[in-house]
C-alpha cells in the first residue's frame, strides 16, 4: 500500500529546537514542481523547502519508484532535514516505493512503477488511477518534466471506496434506531469528501412538498412546474441554511441553471421530487463550503445510501436525473439514475 502524496502547502513537524529557546514547530511545505499536479497542488519533492523557524526545512526523503523533475516525489510520512515529518498529503493518490534520495532517475534505480495505481498514457491529460501497478504513468510524469509539456493532474484511487464505508455504517445508525415512517421522510443519506478527506458529517434529504412549497405548482397529476423560480431558490436557501450548511454560490447556481426559465417545464414527482433538496446535493455543497477556492468538481467525492424500508435497505442509492444534472462533474460514487 503506498502512502499519500506530499504537495505545496502540506504541513510537515519540526522537533527541532533553536538556541533561545525557540521550537521550530513545523510548517507547510513551500515549493513542488511547477509542472506536475497532484490533487490540485504542486507535488513536492525531495530537496523542496518547508516553512520552519529559521532555517527552512527542507524534504530529504521520497518514493524511490517516482521521480518528479528528476527528483524523488515525498509523501506524507517521509522525513526531513531537521528530523521531522511530513504529516498531511493527498488522500486520494497514493505513491509506493522506499524512501530515496532526490538525484536519481527511475531508470537508474530499477523502479518506476506506482503501487496500487494505473494511469492513462498521455502526457499532459489526466491521469486517472485504477487498481493495479502500471509503470507507464511514472515514466509520463519524467517525459512531461523532461520536455516542458503540460502537467499531468492526478486523479483518484481506491481511496473514495472509504467514503462509501463510512456513508453506510452511517445508514446503518440510523436503520436500527428510526422508525419506518421518519426512514421514509430521511429517504437516503450521503457522506462527501474532497480529494479524500471527509468533511465529517452526513446528510439526509430536507423536507419539501409540491403542495406548498414557495414557487411550485402542483399539477395533482404526479408532475409539478416551478412557476417563480426566485421563490423557490428562497426557500431552498432557507433550508439549508437551517440545517447548518450554508447554499453555496456554486449549487446555488446549479440548481437555477437546472431548473431554467421556463415555467412550463413539466416535473415527475415520483423519484425525483424538488431539485436541490436531496442528501447528495447537500453533502456536495458542504464540500464545496470547506474546499478551497478553485476547488474542481472531479476532486469532490459523493456516496449516497438508501434509507428506504425495502430490499434496497443500506444500499447504495444512485442519484435520480435531478441530482445528476445539478451533480454534473462531480465523482458520483454510487452512481446515477
């Protein structure tokens, strides 16, 4: 099993103590390759300066299996030159191999595959990761440092397979200790992450009826229209904002994109019900509070359980069309309808 990606920003402890006395503490690694993105970051390198009382620290030890811009790319966990340790990292790209030093080639040292991970082979796409070790994705890497070609920006791994855990040992709470009637008003609950790391709570979805709620014309036909859509983003808004989850600007968006101008547009009410009200929107927009700014879509990870009393009971709940057309981008892990 490899260990997660160090990156600019990532923060490292110093045990160091200077004369004075003055304890070094540690700080965020400062410097990583200029072309080479991971989790939207600069991967770090052996060699690469971490922020410290004076003098910098700087990162002696990294994968030996990958070389970034001829260096050894660290991970969280590998040392540094004042006896510390990297102590964050990239949770959803995970770098194999012995710790090695920052001059050698992958070549010269016999390694240049990445535990536990496939990636495409196109220098400046992106890389997305599998399953299995593959060794082409390290030999890109050393191909678009070496050439000054685009970056090539990690993906994802195993690792949003947790998210889905966590997301149903959470169901499982609340399946053994609600009644049928108030699983059939919860209806799902979904847990997010960003680039692996869970935001630390779950959602279920918020309540909202076509007979009354702001903008909304119930057909009495099983569809309903959105006649003011102001009034319904309102209401939306005030929802979310009760439950602690301030409306992002980005959902917000999103689900007026969604919705439209058209005020005939007819709705189903079966299976989709009010668009934005839904645990996985939710939990996406909670991401999306806690990410930081430029945060794309693809490194936001959503799993979504199924509350219902039934046989799909605990499992995984796919999005309906109304989530997923709001959820464009993101990494839908239980899928879509």
């Amino acid at each position: 099993m490899g260990r997660p990606a160090a990156r600019t920003g990532d923060m490292h402890l110093c045990p160091m103590v200077a004369p004075g006395p003055c304890p070094h503490i540690g700080g965020p690694v400062a410097a990583g390759s200029p072309n080479v993105i991971t989790g939207g970051m600069p991967q770090a390198r052996v060699g690469d300066k971490a922020i410290c009382c004076c003098p910098p620290d700087t990162i002696a030890a990294g994968s030996s299996g990958v070389i970034v811009n001829g260096k050894a790319a660290a991970r969280m966990g590998d040392s540094t030159a004042h006896g510390g340790k990297i102590i964050l990292g990239c949770m959803t790209v995970l770098m194999g191999g012995g710790g090695g030093g920052g001059g050698q080639s992958a070549s010269a040292s016999g390694s240049s595959a990445i535990e536990g991970m496939e990636a495409g082979s196109e220098v400046g796409k992106t890389v997305v990761y599998g399953q299995k070790p593959v060794s082409t994705f390290a030999q890109s890497l050393q191909e678009a440092a070496g050439n000054g070609e685009p970056y090539a920006e990690l993906s994802f791994c195993e690792v949003p397979d947790r998210l889905t855990t966590r997301a149903s040992d959470g169901s499982a709470t609340l399946i053994t200790t609600k009644t049928d009637k108030e699983l059939r008003e919860l209806v799902a609950l979904s847990r997010s992450d960003v680039d692996g790391i869970d935001i630390g709570r779950s959602f279920t979805n918020l309540p909202g009826s076509v007979r009354n709620f702001p903008g909304v014309q119930n057909n009495k036909n099983g569809t309903f229209n959105i006649t003011d859509r102001d009034a319904f983003i309102n209401q939306v808004d005030t929802l979310f904002k009760s439950d602690g989850n301030r409306l992002n600007p980005v959902i917000r968006d999103r689900i007026v994109n969604f919705i439209g101008n058209d005020a005939s547009r007819v709705f189903p009410v079966k299976g989709r019900g009010l668009p934005g009200l839904h645990a996985e929107v939710q939990a996406v927009n909670a991401a999306l509070n806690k990410a930081p700014i430029g945060t794309l879509p693809r490194n936001i990870n959503v799993s979504t359980i199924d509350l219902l009393p039934g046989s799909n009971q605990g499992l995984a709940f796919p999005a309906c069309n109304n989530c997923g057309g709001i959820l464009q981008g993101f990494n839908i892990l239980t899928g879509v309808k």
